[in-house]
C-alpha cells in the first residue's frame, strides 16, 4: 500500500488527511483526535483529489444532515453528500465541519464554485462510488476514517 502523507511532517498522531492506493483504486484516509475531525479530515481528503484546497475561497456553505446505522455507513453517507455537491452543485472545498450526535452527522462544508482558472480541470466530478469504508480508533484514541474511491 502507498501512503502520499499530508500535512503530517512528524510522527505524533495529529489531524490530517492522506491519499492512498490498494488494489489499483485511490483511498482517502482522515486522522484526527476525535471521530468527527476524522470525518472532516476524509471529506477534505476527498475534495483533494479534485482540487487543492488552499485553492479554495470560502464564498459558499454546503449543510449536511445525515443518519445511519452505524458509523461505517456514516462516513460513506457524508462522502457521498460532499461528492454530490462537487458533482452537482460543482463547488469546491476548503474545509469543512462536523458534529456527531450518536448516529447523527451535522456537516457544513466551506468552499466556492468550480472555476478553471483557480481550481484546474484536474476532476470531472459526475460521481463517485465508495468501498472498504471504515471508521475506527486505535493506539493513543487517535481516529481513522477512510476509504476507497472511484470516480
């Protein structure tokens, strides 16, 4: 497995997002010191392969309301609704925001519309299908939420 690490320079467990390949698909991973920054992290991490997000203003606001069964179901829910929105509304993102409430996701994500001249034509986005979805805690109750993504 390649691992592109960002925004991660040393080794303590800290908030990022990084960019993966298995088995020949791009993953997106978010870290973070809480479930829902892990989930902000991987929403960020996916609108990076799009487009960089110190790219981005911050002229319009994306709200997301989401619940689920469970938290695996969660995430690809949520990244589901920040792929439609890129796809749909063609807005690019620049950070986003996230409150869990048990099964519950309140999301805002912070961005502007798609223009070539800033953002590129790196990505069209018409879609995205998500598998090996995964939400977990490990060593240090450090968070991962990550997974696999086909445009």
């Amino acid at each position: 497995m390649d691992v592109e690490t960002v925004h991660a320079e040393d080794r303590r467990p800290r908030t990022h997002w990084e960019h993966f390949t298995q088995d020949e698909l791009l993953g997106v991973r978010g870290v973070g010191r809480s479930m829902e920054q892990a989930f902000e992290m991987a929403a960020l991490g996916l609108s990076a392969l799009v487009t960089d997000p110190r790219s981005v203003e911050t002229h319009e606001e994306l709200e997301v309301a989401v619940q689920s069964v469970d938290h695996d179901q969660l995430l690809a829910d949520w990244l589901r609704a920040v792929v439609g929105a890129m796809a749909g509304r063609r807005l690019r993102f620049q950070c986003f925001v996230v409150r869990l409430d048990g099964l519950n996701l309140f999301g805002h994500g912070f961005g502007e519309r798609a223009g070539q001249a800033r953002h590129g034509v790196n990505v069209a986005v018409t879609g995205a299908s998500l598998t090996q979805v995964s939400v977990r805690q490990g060593p240090e109750g450090v968070w991962t939420a990550e997974a696999l993504v086909d445009f």
